[in-house]
C-alpha cells in the first residue's frame, strides 16, 4: 500500500535515530497499524483543522490530546501572550500576571482558596499528592485513573523503586472498592487522587464523587481531583462545578491556557499552607507567557460561553455515532461526557474489538477527520464541521460495514 504521508514517515524514521519513541509524548507515536496512514507530523492548525507535512487536511478532534479548547492558533491567546512575549517571558522576580491569575482561578474553581502554578499535568498532581502528605503526615495515596508519568503515580512501571509500590494503592471507579481500600489503610491515607472515566454517566460520576466525598471526610482523607482533562472543559471551574461536590485540592493543566504549557494546583487554604513547609519550586512555574494565554483562555470561555457550545457539539456527534453504528449493526458507540467522549468497539472478542477501532481511525484519517482514544470538542468545532465528521463516520462505517461482508 501507498503511504499518504510519505514526507511523514521519512522524517519518523530519521527521529527514531535521535530521540526515543520518536517523540515525546506517547500519545503521538504512530500505531504500527496506521503507519502509512496517520501522520507522525503536524505543521500547522487553525481552528479545529490541522495540517500535517503531507499537506493533508483534517478535521481534528485530537487537540493536541486535549489542551486545545477555543481551537488552534486562536486569534485573542495568541494575541495576550504575544503582547507578554514582547516585555519578557521570565522574570528574575515574580511578574504581576501571577496575582492577576490567582484571583481569576480563585473566583472560577469552587475549591480554590489559594493557587500555585507549574508547567504541566504529570507536575501539578504530583504536587498535590506532595502537599496532601505534608498537611496530613501520612504517606499512602490512593488512586484511581491516570495522573502522570512521576514514580508515586506509575507503581509496578520499570523504573520505579519497588520501595515505594506499597505507598500507592489503586482502584477502580467503585465506592465499595474505595471504601474498602480506606478501611484496609486505615490512618495511613493521605489522600484519594481521581480522575473521570470516560465512558460513565453524569448520574454513575455524581454518584460516585458525594461517595468519595463522604468516605474521604469519615476517614479524615483529603479528597482531590485530577481536573487535567476535565478542567475548563466540563464547565467554567470543571468536574467540581458540573458536579456539585467540592474535593480538597485540584489540579489543572490542559485546556486552562488552549495550549500555552501551564498548571495549577488549588485548594482550602489550611491544606494549601502546607506548601511553606515542603520544596517544590521551578524556574518556570512563574513564566508570563503562559498565563497570559490562560488569562485570555478564561475570559473568552466566560465571554463566549464557550461550554454551552461544547455540551450542545459533542451531543449531537455521539447521538450520530451511536444511532449510525445501531443502523448498520456494528459495535461502535459513543459513551461518556459530550465535550470529552469516548468511542467504544466491540466484537465477539477483544482482538475483534482492536481490529474494528484500527478500521474505523483508518477510514476517519482517509477522508480528513483526526480521530483520538477520547474525542474533544473546541468552540472552533462549527455546525459545518460537525455535519462533515457525520458524513465521513457514515461513510467509514459503510465501508467497514462492506469488508465485513466480502471477509
């Protein structure tokens, strides 16, 4: 078969002689199945299309793997963090925009008395556990869902101390399995860190957090949420706020700046002073460039009410995927939240279930719609766009739908 994406492969291959995995994020490694079809490069985006160094097109609800929410280079970011670049990026003493965003996150995030900034997800839930074993004087953390590549959150990956296996504990998204895990370490947690599944219900995740909240508070846990994903996607101040129920600490990054590279831990004040005792300080967690980005980020989500337009997008393209996938019986559904959703296949077995989601990104890549593990929906994603990605599913589904009956 004929690459689409000649120059594509040509550069990955040169990559893998100087950089490992190619890359340097995992999520942006071509699959062995897709070679020839996905694009290991992207030059250029604007809204929610991209442009990959083949000079195809697509519709893109990637976004970069979620930091992406207004939509490529958009017009009013770019233009705050410009307009920072040009009196400096860092500083050898803090800059006034660090205040500027503080007070902002402490009026949009319901748990956040005070705020501290770093540069990425896997650092600012990092930092939160750091700070809740401080405040707590415990050591265990229970976990459930992905956090980051840092030891305390990856047990049993290669590389890290089996010394500190036993200091996380991980569960799944099930109040008995958590309150089982609480009475089991009873007086050694220090906190429950969570993320959302993507693939429940609004009532299972409501359900599930006046839980972990009740459970956390019985067994005196500090309850924090993993927002890196859901953060200014699900609502102005998050999972908290779409939820109702306020954890102890959170952690932000992702869509906060539209792909300015920043995070933001916050919190109760009480839990958050523990930071004066413990070290953690980078020379870039200060960085102006970034928060001016996320300054802008914030009002035009405010200004714009950019969620109602993420809430009302993401619904009518899973209500497609899944009355498409019904018409032509084929196990191919939409699950989860609107503005972040999931797309689940399934066949008579696992492997029949991998085979279907390859065809199904091959037939999506072919017909210029950039497909991901979780589907994100931008403010730039216009009636238009969600009427052409509907024809292009329905297009690879017939398709898939005709190789199953010739196989």
């Amino acid at each position: 078969m004929t690459s689409r994406v000649p120059k594509g492969d040509a550069l990955y291959e040169r990559a893998l002689r100087t950089i490992p995995w190619g890359t340097q994020t995992g999520s942006k490694r071509p699959a062995a199945e897709l070679r020839g079809i996905a694009p290991p490069y992207i030059v250029r985006g604007k809204g929610c299309r991209i442009w990959d160094l083949d000079e195809n097109e697509y519709i893109d609800y990637k976004m970069a793997c979620g930091p992406i929410i207004l939509g490529h280079a958009y017009d009013r970011v770019n233009a705050a963090a410009m307009a920072q670049m040009a009196s400096g990026v860092v500083h050898s003493a803090a800059h006034p925009v660090e205040v500027e965003l503080a007070e902002e996150l402490t009026r949009t995030v319901p748990c956040a008395e005070m705020v501290r900034f770093l540069k990425s997800g896997a650092e600012v839930t990092s930092a939160a556990v750091r700070i809740a074993r401080a405040h707590t004087g415990r050591e265990k953390v229970i976990s459930s869902g992905y956090h980051g590549w840092h030891d305390w959150s990856l047990p049993g990956t290669k590389g890290v101390p089996a010394a500190l296996h036993e200091l996380t504990v991980s569960v799944p998204w099930e109040a008995g399995k958590l309150e089982e895990a609480l009475e089991r370490h009873r007086g050694q947690v220090a906190c429950f860190i969570l993320s959302l599944p993507y693939d429940r219900t609004e009532e299972e995740i409501r359900d599930f957090l006046k839980a972990a909240r009740a459970l956390t508070t019985r067994e005196g846990v500090l309850l924090v949420y993993d927002e890196i994903v859901t953060g200014f996607r699900l609502a102005m101040g998050g999972a908290q706020e779409r939820f109702g129920v306020v954890p102890d600490l959170a952690a932000f990054s992702k869509a906060m700046a539209n792909g300015f590279p920043i995070g933001a831990v916050t919190g109760r004040r009480d839990v958050m002073a523990a930071w004066e005792g413990v070290s953690i300080s980078s020379t870039f967690g200060g960085e102006a460039f970034s928060m001016a980005a996320a300054l802008a980020t914030v009002a035009e989500l405010r200004e714009k009410r950019v969620h109602d337009h993420l809430w009302k997008v993401g619904t009518r393209l899973m209500n497609g995927i899944n009355a498409m996938g019904s018409d032509l019986g084929l196990g191919i559904r939409a699950e989860g939240l609107a503005p972040v959703f999931s797309v689940r296949f399934e066949g008579k077995d696992a492997e029949a279930g991998r085979r279907l989601s390859v065809a199904f990104q091959r037939e999506l890549l072919t017909r210029g719609v950039m497909p991901y593990l979780v589907w994100y929906i931008t403010y730039s994603h216009s009636e238009q766009d969600t009427e052409r990605t509907l024809q292009v599913i329905r297009e690879a589904m017939e398709e898939i739908k005709r190789e199953t009956k010739n196989a």
